[in-house]
C-alpha cells in the first residue's frame, strides 16, 4: 500500500525556514543600530569659550550683547544625522550688553525674568543637510515659552575638534520680552559660536 506524502512535514520545515530568515534578519538589524549607535559623536562643548550674542534695534541704533555658559548635550555626526541631536541651555544671568546697569534691568521680571526663567533651552526634533550646511529643527523654551524654530548652521573642524556655527531670528513679542515698542525693534538675531571637542 502507498503511503500518502507527508506534505504536513514539508510545511513546517518551509516554517521554520521562514522563521529563521526573520531571527537571521532581527539579529543583523540589532547589530547595525548597535553600530551606528555607538558612531554618533558625543561633542564636549567648552563652556568658558562658547558665546551666545544678540542684536536689535534699539532707539535709532544696534544694541548687542551676548549670553556665556552654554552647557548641553551635541550628538552630531554628518553621516548620520537621523540618530543626531542637540540638547543645549544658556544661563540668562549671564547676560552681557557692556553697560551693567542695563544688564541688570533686562534680567527684570518684564525682560528676561532671570529668576523665575533663569535658561533659555533648544532641543532638536530633527537635523538635516542643506546646500550650505546643515539646519536643526527644534523647539526653544525662553521665559516660559516654547517655539519651534530652525537654525542653520555649520560644522568647522576635524574629527576631535571645531565649532558649530550658527544664526536664527525670533521675535521678542513671541516670548513676552518687554513691551511694544516703536523705539525697539521685534526682531532679535541671534549668533551662535560654540567651540566644542570629543567627550564621553
């Protein structure tokens, strides 16, 4: 007598095979984030270095100052920009315009209220390649206000060291920075010069 064909048999080991292929292709796919990562540059800004200035028009001229102490997080690496970030903080009692009485009144309450919002924070959403750089896309705490804004910039440097360079607008009547005023302009330009090097 003929036996029937074991075609049950034939369809697990077309199973098996099949799961196989998915825990071979799993693993590669673990192994590749692991790689990728540990390449992500984790850069050490250098905080006593790194300046933070503003600009705007105030009563017929150009006023500009400048913020110290920017601390943060830079994970950056051109290669790989979808797993790169930055995280950053600048101290808003660091404020300098050379004038100090002034200094001090911009950390007034009505201005920058450098105590009861003493940093102004960006954290990035995403970064990407343009033609002249790169730009980060993010949002920005200033006085208890959050925007998502963009900045573009650029990397100058080598593998262990440089600096990001950088320049974005906001408005002061975005984030409650004094009152409106036709002697003082809306638009504030802000630079960024942050020295940085290779960190844990």
């Amino acid at each position: 007598m003929k036996s029937w064909p074991n075609f049950g048999h034939k369809k697990k080991n077309r199973n098996m095979k099949r799961i196989a292929t998915v825990l071979v292709a799993s693993v590669i796919m673990l192994i590749g984030s692991a790689y990728t990562f540990q390449a992500i540059i984790n850069w050490k800004i250098d905080a006593e270095k790194a300046m933070v200035k503003f600009s705007l028009t105030a009563h017929g001229q150009e006023l500009i100052g400048n913020f110290k102490g920017a601390k943060g997080v830079i994970k950056f690496d051109e290669n790989d920009l979808a797993n790169s970030s930055i995280d950053c903080t600048i101290d808003i009692s660091t404020i300098n315009t050379g004038i100090e009485p002034r200094d001090k009144h911009l950390q007034k309450k009505e201005f920058f209220d450098a105590v009861g919002s003493p940093v102004g924070k960006f954290t990035s959403t995403k970064i990407e390649k343009t033609a002249t750089g790169y730009t980060a896309t993010g949002n920005f705490l200033l006085k208890e206000t959050t925007k998502e804004i963009s900045v573009p910039f650029v990397f100058e440097g080598t593998k262990t060291e440089g600096k990001f360079k950088g320049s974005f607008t906001i408005k002061r009547s975005d984030y409650k920075i004094g009152q409106p005023d036709d002697d003082i302009g809306d638009e504030v330009t802000i630079t960024l010069d942050i020295p940085v090097s290779i960190g844990n």
